[in-house]
C-alpha cells in the first residue's frame, strides 16, 4: 500500500523570532521536549515495522524541528529505509545541513524557507550550497510580505535558475492581495495565485483520507491537519483500516499542504515525484 503521511508532533518552539510567528523564540520544558521525543521515536520504528508498504512522510513541524537532534536522526533513519520513498522536512535551514551526509539523498529532501531579518541571505545560500554538494533535494520558500519584496527578489536573482522559489500568501497582513503585489509575487512565484486563494473545498474529492493523511505524538492520524477528527491510531492497530475516500468536509482548504492533495487542482500533476518537498516536475507556467 502506498501511503502519505505529515508527522507533527508537539514541538512548538523554533530559534528564529519572526514578528508573525506565534513560535518564535519560544521553548519547551525537558519534560515537553522528552515527550516530543518519545512520540517521535514511536513513529521511526512504526515506519520501520511497515515494510510491505510504500511511504511517503513530510513533517510539517510547529516551528523548527531540525535544531533537535532527534528530528535530525529521524531524517536519516528514515531516509535509508528501502521502503521509504520520500522523507520531507519543513525548515527554516538555521542548522547547517551537513548531518545530511548520512542520510540516502535519493529520499530525503527539504523544504527550506527564507526568513529575511532573522538569516543573512549570504549565509542561506551558503546552506543550500550544501545540500548541492550533498545531491539532497529541496525547494526554497518565502513569506510574501510587502516589505520583504526587495529581498525575495534579491534571493530570487542569488538562486540557481533551476532552483523553485515559492511564495506563501501572508493572509493575515493588510494588503497582501494588492494587484500590484501579487503582480510582483507572481513574477517570482507562477503559483503564488494558487496559494493566494482560499479554494473552496466541501463535497470535493480530496487524497487525504485514503492516500494521505496526518499523524500526531501520539500515533493518531486525521486526514489532515484541517479537519480535527480522529480516524484511527498507528499503534493500536485501528490504521490504516480506517482509511476512506470520503469529500473534503470544510469549506475552504487555503494551505498548501491541504489544497496540493485536492483532486481538481490538479497540482499532482504539477509537482509529481516532488509533491512533498514542493518542487514541481517542471517550472510552473507563468501567468503575468
Ligand atoms: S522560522 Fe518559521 S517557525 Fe520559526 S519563528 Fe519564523 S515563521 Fe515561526
Ligand atoms: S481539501 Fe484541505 S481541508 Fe479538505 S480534506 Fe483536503 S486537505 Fe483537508
């Protein structure tokens, strides 16, 4: 059975301080932190028991996973396991990633975002130099806040041609959907509309459910991170039995990891072999 599976755990602390972030510069206790662990550690020899499955994880941490070396380890264990074809992590690439040298670079892979104010971009680019020199996948994203515009662009104009840069709409900030900044994000990112929208989703088929679902520190999985119903549980033998091809229940899916799994969209097709790490098969038709 091929399965898709977002890992987040209750870490929720990160080292960077963004003004926007409600994680930033926040830390855990030793318990909290232990706990985190342990779920995590539940998960690698869950993963590790199911060799007759295909799998395909990303995780999707509250804040930044990969200062911890147990996340660390995590990617490299899972990485080498022959049945894992893809192991995914959303970072802010704070640590340098050369602990990558131990993982298979043919399965890991990073979605790093670049976080003006709180990284020097020379430094950032100093990082991706060596996932390059790793061979280790990854895309490069940003937050698309007006007043980051020059430094998108900058990095933009820093970055391989081949590299994709993706923008994330920042909803929650005045103006972000001001025509002329979403004609200038749009340069940079032909897919930022796509990330702009809030696609309306009720009674649409969606691969969460059946093909792609979430996991928590405790081993219960939902369909997605969106919709808060529990469907079974890694360790208690209720999952995958649960699984179903039931429509999206909510009315909108406006995020990235929830929308790229909606079946009308189509963005399967985009991104192909690198759905998970959010980096298309080819580069994304540009539309200004
Ligand atoms: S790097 Fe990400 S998680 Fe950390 S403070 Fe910034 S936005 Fe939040
Ligand atoms: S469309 Fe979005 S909210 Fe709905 S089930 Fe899929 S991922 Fe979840």
């Amino acid at each position: 059975m091929n399965l898709t599976l977002l890992y987040r755990g209750t870490l929720s602390s990160c080292n960077y301080d963004c003004p926007y972030c409600p994680f930033a510069k926040h830390w855990e206790s030793p318990a909290e932190l232990k706990s985190d662990r342990a779920g995590l550690d539940r998960f690698v020899e869950w993963v590790a028991d199911r060799t007759d499955d295909e799998l395909s994880l990303l995780f999707t941490p509250w804040g930044e996973a990969l200062v911890r070396k147990w996340y660390r380890d995590a990617v490299v264990t899972l990485s080498n396991l022959p049945h894992v074809r893809r192991v995914a992590v959303q970072t802010n690439l704070s640590v340098n990633p050369t602990w990558l040298a131990a993982a298979d670079p043919a399965t890991a892979a990073l979605w790093c975002t670049y976080h003006p104010g709180q990284t020097e971009r020379d430094s950032f680019l100093k990082r991706l130099a060596v996932l390059d020199r790793l061979g280790v996948r990854y895309s490069v994203g940003v937050v698309g806040r007006r007043e980051h515009l020059p430094e998108i662009e900058a990095l933009r104009a820093d970055l391989r041609p081949g590299v994709y840069l993706w923008v994330n709409a920042e909803k929650d900030e005045p103006g972000h959907d001001a025509a002329e900044l979403v004609e200038a994000l749009t340069r940079i990112d032909p897919q930022f509309p796509t990330n702009l929208t809030d696609h309306p989703s009720r009674g649409r088929a969606c691969r969460t459910g059946s093909e792609v679902f979430t996991v928590d520190a405790s081993g219960d999985v939902r369909r997605c991170h969106f919709v808060d119903r529990i469907i079974g549980n890694l360790h208690d033998g209720t999952f995958p039995a649960a699984r179903s091809a039931a429509p999206c229940p909510n009315a909108v899916c406006g995020c990235h990891i929830g929308y790229v799994h909606l079946e009308h969209l189509q963005l399967n097709a985009l991104y192909g072999d690198g759905l998970l790490e959010r980096i298309p098969q080819r580069r994304p038709a540009s539309r200004s």
